[in-house]
C-alpha cells in the first residue's frame, strides 16, 4: 500500500508538471523570438536612416556597418548591395508593397524587411537578418531552470508522499500487529487509535472480538477443568471399588485398564484444552506402537481380527507430547475396530520431513469426501462422531496433520508429525 501509494502521489505530481512545463517552454521560446524580432527591427529601422538610394543609376548604395547581415533592395525587387539573396523575398516583396515591416524566420535565421522612405516614398526596403544562436542559447537556459524546478518539485512531492504514506499506513501496521497478536492467542491485544475514523471503527470491531474471545475462552477453561473435577471423583470412587473387587479374587484387569486409560485420556484432554505447556521432547513412535499393540491386541483378538505392526526403522523419532500421540494412536485403532473389518496395520514410518503413523483396515472405506470423516456429528447427522475430529484437533495442536491417505477400500489415516530438529 505505501509503495502504491508513493508511485500515484509522485504520477501525478509528475505529470503536473510535465503539463506546465512543456507549455512554458513553448510560451517562453515564442517569447524571447518575439523580443528578438522587435530587437531586429528596431536596428533595421536605425539603420535605414543612415542609407541613401541615389536618384541616378550607378551611384553606389552604402550600407551601414552591423554585426547582422544588411542587404538593400531596389523597388524592382533586385539586390542593390549587401549580403542577401539576389531577388526580393517574401518580407522584402512585403515592405515593397505595403511600406510596413516585415517579419519571417528562415533557415534558422530571424529576417526583418523595413521600407527605406524618401519624401514619404518608398525608394528601396532594407532586408536585416540575425541567427536565433543567441534565441536558442536563452531558451536553452531557462528550460534549465524550468527543468531545475521540476525536478524539485518532483522530488518534494516524492518526499511529500513518503511523509504522508507512512503517516497513513503506520496505523495500518499497528492495527495489523495488533489482529497478529490477537491470531497468536494475545486476547488482551488492544488496537490502537489513528484518529481516523474508518481506521478506528476498525479498531473498536477488532477490541471487542477480541474481548469476546477472551470471555468465551475463560468459559471454555472454567467449564473444563469443573467437568474435568466432576469426572475425576466418580473415577476415584470406582477404582477404589474395582481395586477392592480384585483383593477380594475378581478379575477386574480390563476394567481398571479402561479405568487408566479414561483417566489418561481425561489428563490429556485437559492439558490440550488449556493450552498448558507440554512435553513436546523426542519420542519414539516405536515404541508408541509397541504400547498400542499390547493394549489393543486382546481387544481385537477377541472379535477374531489380528493386529500387526509394521516399523520401517527400529527407532522413528518425532517432536511431540506422548500422551496426546497415545490418545490419537488410540482414536485410530478404536475407529478401525469400531467401523472397519478384517486385520488392523499400524504401521511406523518416515514421511519426507515428517515422522508417520499409518493405520489402516480391511474394511470397505469411506464413501463420499474422505473429509467427512472428521466432522462432528450433529443432531441429524452421517459423521463418524467426535473421535477423529477430536484426534485431528490434537494432531495440530501438536504442530502436525491427520490425514486420510487412502479412502479405501482398505482404507488408511496417517497421523503426520514433525521431526525432531537434529534429524529432520
């Protein structure tokens, strides 16, 4: 915008002065021309006083010393002496007839015919011509100067449209980091005032989205961690139950497993919702996998589907919170158990730039836009629930990506994540 806005100012500035410069010039060139004639003249009319035309033929016709060039012509139009052409031209013709003087610029020459009078006769015209050298020279130098100020005058519009650009545009910039700020997570960011009104309607607009956000995000908080509260005591309250349940001999193993795991995934859920630092170290998606095998491995058997777990390397690293990789390795597998058929593949490999985990079945696939996979379920929606919506939101959290890579049949998710620094 500034640099757009510099270009029109100093455009216009530009060719302003261009429209009344080339005018001038021509206005002043006619100008000094004019003066020059009249200059002419003036010495051709003094010197017709100091010439005398013989009344008999063969008298000779003295013409007057002069640093312009004097020829004197006879009433037949035939050059009696000086440096002119050998017959009368136009101006001389002119003054001939007329008795009035003549004016013409020729070959680059100013040419003045005055009639030569005797006893209010005209008895020959006298031809004066001069070079426009000296005419030329004066225009030269005042287009110069004329040159001279329109280049100022460019360049002050120039610097002009500078001051004004950056006048205009900084609070442009400050409303921009101000919405930047606002966009990285800042809701106490708070544009500033321009005077201007558009710029400052804008302004108060931005001010309050962002103090909506910052309420409706203390709701969000406040509703998680009491939901997260009211959760945890009723969990409590069955562990100790279930723990009784296996002092006193009953198997109760599956069920304090998904005990664990609710509390887990309500620890990670949490953590991601208020945004709380985590351990976003290098893990190894190995041993990621490793731990969903033993923990989804009797689930599936029991419903006669095998799981199988395929490394591409012994060790893949990735950059992100093991819990939440865990929680999202979770919402895979249970999705593939949930609505596919056949074997499960996890497998573990290296993407280019990325570390992957892929999880696929052999059930029919997606129908339709592999992307409504991971929309919420409405009231009267087709979705596949929260949990893939839920898992994609936490893989971008993590500064990764879930996609599907394969719609199906067989169809495949792949959790991207980022590398870590040293191996990417």
């Amino acid at each position: 915008m500034r640099r757009r806005l510099v270009v029109a100012i100093v455009s216009v500035a530009a060719a302003s002065v261009v429209l009344f410069a080339i005018p001038l010039g021509v206005v002043q060139q006619r100008e000094l021309r004019d003066q020059e004639l009249v200059r002419l003249q003036r010495d051709a009319v003094a010197a017709t006083r100091a010439i005398d035309v013989p009344g008999q033929p063969g008298d000779p016709v003295e013409v007057p010393h002069s640093k312009d060039r004097l020829a004197v012509y006879g009433t037949n139009g035939r050059l009696l002496t000086g440096n002119g052409p050998a017959s009368a031209d136009g101006p001389v013709r002119s003054a001939l007839r007329t008795a009035a003087a003549a004016t013409a610029l020729h070959n680059g020459r100013l040419v003045v015919a005055v009639p030569v009078l005797a006893r209010e006769h005209v008895t020959a015209a006298l031809r004066a011509s001069r070079s426009t050298a000296g005419v030329d020279a004066d225009v030269r130098d005042r287009l110069l100067v004329v040159g001279a100020i329109a280049v100022g005058v460019i360049v002050a519009a120039a610097l002009a449209a500078l001051w004004v650009s950056r006048r205009l545009v900084r609070p442009i910039d400050r409303l921009s980091d101000a919405a930047a700020r606002l966009g990285d997570g800042d809701f106490s960011a708070r544009a500033p005032r321009a005077g201007v009104a558009e710029l400052d309607a804008v302004a108060a607009t931005l001010d309050s989205t962002a103090q909506r956000l910052e309420d409706l995000l203390q709701r969000e908080r406040a509703f998680t961690a009491d939901a997260s509260h009211q959760l945890r005591t009723p969990l409590a309250a069955l562990r100790l139950e279930l723990e009784t349940m296996e002092l006193e001999g009953h198997a109760v193993r599956r069920p304090l497993e998904q005990v664990d795991r609710l509390e887990g995934t309500i620890d990670t859920l949490l953590a991601v919702a208020r945004d709380v630092p985590r351990d976003r170290g290098e893990i190894d998606l190995v041993a990621v996998a490793d731990s969903m095998e033993s923990t989804w491995h009797s689930r599936l058997a029991a419903d006669g589907r095998p799981l199988h777990v395929r490394v591409s390397a012994p060790a893949v690293h990735a950059r992100a919170a093991a819990p939440v990789v865990e929680h999202i390795a979770d919402v895979l597998l249970d999705n593939a158990h949930r609505h596919g058929s056949g074997a499960v593949t996890m497998t573990v490999r290296t993407a280019p730039g990325a570390a992957a985990i892929d999880v696929a079945d052999c059930g029919e696939g997606l129908h339709g836009d592999p992307e409504a996979a991971f929309t919420r379920r409405a009231g009267s929606g087709n979705g596949h629930g929260i949990g893939l919506s839920l898992a994609r939101s936490l893989a971008q959290a993590e500064h990764g990506r879930l996609i599907v890579t394969d719609p199906g049949p067989n169809p495949v998710f792949t959790l991207l994540l980022p590398q870590p620094v040293d191996s990417a």
